[in-house]
C-alpha cells in the first residue's frame, strides 16, 4: 500500500468512526479521539497481518487422533477464489505451507455483496479440545467492567 492510499484509508476511517460517535461525544472528547486516532494510525490497516508476540497452545483430551478432512469439491468460480485467496494469505505470510496430519474444512461462504468468503470449519477439532475457562473468565470479566463504565 502506497503512504497516500495509507492516508486516504485513515482519513476515511477517521471520518467513519467518529460520524458514528457523532453526537454521543463532547468537542473536547472528539478532539481527544482525533488526537488519539492519529497518534496510533500506524496500527491501522486494512491489510491483514499476523504477531509473534504470543503463543497460542491448544489442549486436547485424552487420546485425541488427528482430524483430517477430505476437501469439499468445488465449482471452477469458486475453486479459483480459492487458489486467489490462498495464494494471497500465502504471500502476506498469514499461512504457511504444511504437512501436518490435522486438516480442517474449507468452506466458500458468500458475503452480503455476493463475493465469497472464506472459512474454515474447525467444530470436529474443537469438539476433541480442553475448553480454556480462565479465558472465558476473562472475557466475561472484561466485558461486565466494560458494561459497568459505559452507564
């Protein structure tokens, strides 16, 4: 992306995002907001990415074989988003290449514009994981405090 479509898409999202806090925020808070907006614009993109930053383990129960899936089989429109779509998370590094034993479904999903989406159906792995209660704890936590601020 181009430092003048960067600018443009946060000036639009700028835009966007405080139209929609129209009314609901001070002069003083919406400056504060603009101020905030544009001292962090470089964490804002509309390009996806990936971090290294955490790691992310799953537990599985007892016992638990690998998934593997056999892909759906798709028409020539939708196989080709396929490949588009793949090779393009290829190029951004968001997926890698492998030869793991587990393989999920791909499912094309189409959008409210009529492209397709794509997805990946993960409920027979997820049905052979440990739930992470400490995150859902969190979460929900976080949320209530949330709530609580927000009246």
């Amino acid at each position: 992306m181009s430092l003048a479509d960067l600018a443009s898409y946060l000036s639009t999202m700028f835009e966007t995002f405080l139209s929609k806090a129209d009314g609901q925020l001070t002069s003083t808070q919406t400056e504060d907001l603009t101020a905030l907006l544009e001292e962090f614009g470089d964490v804002f993109s509309d390009v996806p990415g990936r971090t290294t930053l955490g790691v992310h383990h799953i537990e599985l129960k007892p016992d638990t074989k690998p998934i593997r899936c056999a892909p759906y089989r798709l028409n020539q429109e939708k196989a080709k988003v396929l490949k588009d779509e793949l090779d393009n998370l290829l190029d951004q590094g968001i997926v890698e290449e492998s030869t793991s034993p587990w393989a999920s479904l791909i499912v094309m999903v189409p959008k409210a514009d009529g492209t397709l989406r794509l997805c990946t159906e993960f409920r027979k792995v997820n049905n052979c994981t440990v739930p992470d209660l400490f995150l859902c704890h969190v979460l929900k936590t976080s949320l209530t405090v949330l709530g609580r601020l927000s009246n």
